[in-house]
C-alpha cells in the first residue's frame, strides 16, 4: 500500500505541479514540502487537510487507508 510521501508524489506529478507550487500552497518552505513526499516528516493536520482539498482527494485515500480517492 502506497504511503503519504508516495500518494503526494504521484498526484502533484500527475497534475504537473511543482515542489514550490505546493509549498506555496501550504505556507511551508521547499525543503518542508521536500520532506513530505519523501517521508521524512509527516504534515500537521490543517496541511492533510489543504493538501486533500487542492488534490480533491479524501484524507483516507492520501494517507494510505483508501485506494478509492
């Protein structure tokens, strides 16, 4: 089953967004971003929460807990 870092990933890929779009986004800097989708960190909450909303996905589906977005 695929992680948050991997689901980030693919969905800002698929979308053809860049790290410092989504940074942007979020209020965070690059290397914040950087380390979500690597897995380093985890987003605080309000962030799952901006990052389902913009990809229009659930917080299930973006943390791992669902394939059905």
């Amino acid at each position: 089953m695929e992680q948050l870092g991997e689901r980030l990933r693919k969905l800002r890929k698929d979308r053809k967004v860049l790290q410092q779009t989504m940074a942007d986004e979020l209020g965070v800097s690059l290397r914040s971003y950087q380390f979500y989708e690597s897995g380093e960190y985890d987003p605080n909450l309000p962030n799952l929460i901006a990052l389902a909303d913009y990809f229009q996905v659930s917080l299930d589906y973006l943390v791992g807990r669902s394939d059905e977005p």
